[in-house]
C-alpha cells in the first residue's frame, strides 16, 4: 500500500503512525512510527517464481513483498493400477517417487492350501503359516509314467476314442482323474464309445525290460490293451468295417508293440509284461476297446500304477 501524507504544519504529529522501514517495500519512503522525517522502507521485493515441492517436502518462505505471479508447485509421476502375479522370484513393483492414482493387486494363490501340501510340511508365508495335510503320493521318477494318482514330471495324457468305423461316427468314453488313479470308461450307449489314452512324453525302450501295471478291469475281457508305439497318435487306435472282425491300426501309430490287459472282474491286480524285445523312443497307450450297448454292462478300467524297469 502506498500514501501521500501531507505536511502543513509546523510540527507533525505522529504518535498515531505504524509503518516501520521493514513494513515498507524497499528503496520506498515514508513517513511513519519514530522519526518525523522521512524514512525508506527495507523490505526486500522478491520477485515471482516457481517453487518446486518434493514429495512430503516443505516450502519456507522468506520475509518480504512477493509480486504477483509466484507459485509453489509439485511434479510427481503417477502409476496406475498393478497386478501382481506371485512367483518364486522376487518382484519388485516401482512405487519410488511416484503417486498411486489406483490399487496394487496381489493376485491369489488357490492352490497354496493345506490340502496340496504334504502332511506336517510347513510353508511360510510371512506371518502365515500352512501346515500341509495331503496324504498323497510323490512320483518323481521319468520311468513311472503313473502312480496312484501322480504323473512323472512332465508327464501327462491325452484321450481319444479306441476304435474307429470306416463308415459313421465313432466317440470317445469318460477319462476321470480320482485321488490315487485314473479311470477309463465305455458308458452305456448305443453308438460307438471306446477309450484310449495315450502319453505324452515317450520313454527310451532301450532301458526298458519290463512294465508293471497295477489295475482293476471289468467287463472288457479281450477289449482292452497296452502299446508301445514309435508314432504319436489321437484319432484312433484301430478301425474296421461295420461288420466283420478284421482290424486296421492306425498308421500314425508307426512300429509298435501289444499286449492285451486281462480282466479282472472289477478287482485290483497287478500284471507283469516282458517288453525286452521292445527298443527305441516309445509312447505308451491303453485302449479300452469293449464298446457297450444300452444292454451290455459298463467297461471300465482303473489304472493305479504303470511303472517301467530295467
């Protein structure tokens, strides 16, 4: 603020004046408290500018006259929302310096529960704590394609009917995964429903005398088989006419080796094959061939173990 005070008198009177030198911007005069002469003012002229804040930081602003136009300003990047998938490496999500604008998501574990860990095994987590209760099987060897519900590492199936018709449709059965075993069944149908399964990754026969099955297998006496073959296949396992007993395997299968699989009337056996003479990379197959009618009784096989021996 700036006035003009007029002096017209012999003395002034300024008992009722405030301003001081540092209430007056600076190189100003005045007259004001304590000197009836003119004074000039000190306060310091800060001109405008912009003042960068740091995160949680703080602006101290010093005395004087700011001019017009001075502001006081925050640069901070924003992030927005991230998902998180957990690993066993540590992950790092860049927050440093940055504004969260939205959430970071830590995405479940549904699987990390007690029931898929082994029993009394303690995984921690943090401040939490699972303590296992499966009671199941380990199966850790490349030579035990199956055991009591447990693939060989990197081991795994795919189904496809067993019989194929050279004329009309044919369908592949149920392949069900139960706690210790693998289930293969031919339903009551009218149509043309057999089973194979097939495994994914071959073995080298070449290290193989022997394989071990242990299993239970109803109604299928002479439908069901084991084979090695050189080939990898998933339409079928052999096909013939409609009528007729000839049969013509499929020649993705390539070179390969069969045995039946005897029935056991629905009771768990085991069953001891010589695969000496088998050599090279192999696939295994079942074949669950005993097609059913709307009259015939269900066929069905349970595989519990399938290792191969030297």
């Amino acid at each position: 603020m700036e006035c003009i005070i007029k002096n017209t008198g012999a003395a002034l009177d300024i008992r009722g004046l405030t301003a001081k030198p540092g209430y007056v911007k600076k190189g100003k005069t005045f007259i004001g408290q304590g000197s009836d002469e003119e004074q000039i003012g000190t306060m310091p002229i800060i001109d405008a500018a912009d003042h960068v804040l740091t995160i949680n930081g703080e602006y101290q602003s010093a005395a004087g006259y700011y001019a017009a136009g001075s502001r006081i300003v925050q640069n901070i990047p924003t992030m927005g929302q991230q998902y998180i998938i957990p690993s066993g490496e540590q992950q790092t999500v860049e927050t440093k310096d940055k504004y969260m604008i939205e959430d970071v998501v830590i995405a479940g574990l549904p699987n990390l529960n007690a029931f898929n860990i082994k029993k009394g095994a303690v995984i921690k987590l943090g401040d939490y704590t699972i303590i296992g209760a499966y009671e199941g099987y380990e199966n850790n060897d490349p030579m035990v394609p199956y055991y009591n519900g447990v693939f060989a590492p990197g081991q795994s199936i795919n189904s496809f009917p067993a019989f194929g018709r050279k004329a009309g449709e044919y369908y592949v059965g149920d392949v069900t995964f139960g706690r210790d075993n693998l289930h293969l069944e031919n339903p009551l149908d009218t149509r043309y429903v057999t089973t194979a399964i097939v495994f994914n990754r071959p073995l080298n026969f070449d290290e193989i005398n022997e394989i071990e099955l242990r299993y239970s297998l109803d109604n299928a006496t002479g439908g069901c088989s084991i084979l090695a073959a050189t080939g990898y296949e998933t339409e079928y396992i052999y096909r013939r006419a409609d009528s007729g007993s000839g049969k013509t395997y499929h020649e993705g299968l390539g070179t390969y080796w069969q045995r039946e699989i005897p029935d056991t009337n629905g009771n768990v056996s085991n069953r001891t094959l010589n695969v000496a003479s088998v050599t090279g990379s192999r696939y295994l197959y079942i074949s669950l061939s005993m097609r059913t009618t709307s009259s015939i009784a269900i066929a069905n096989l349970t595989l519990r173990e399938l290792k191969c021996k030297k």
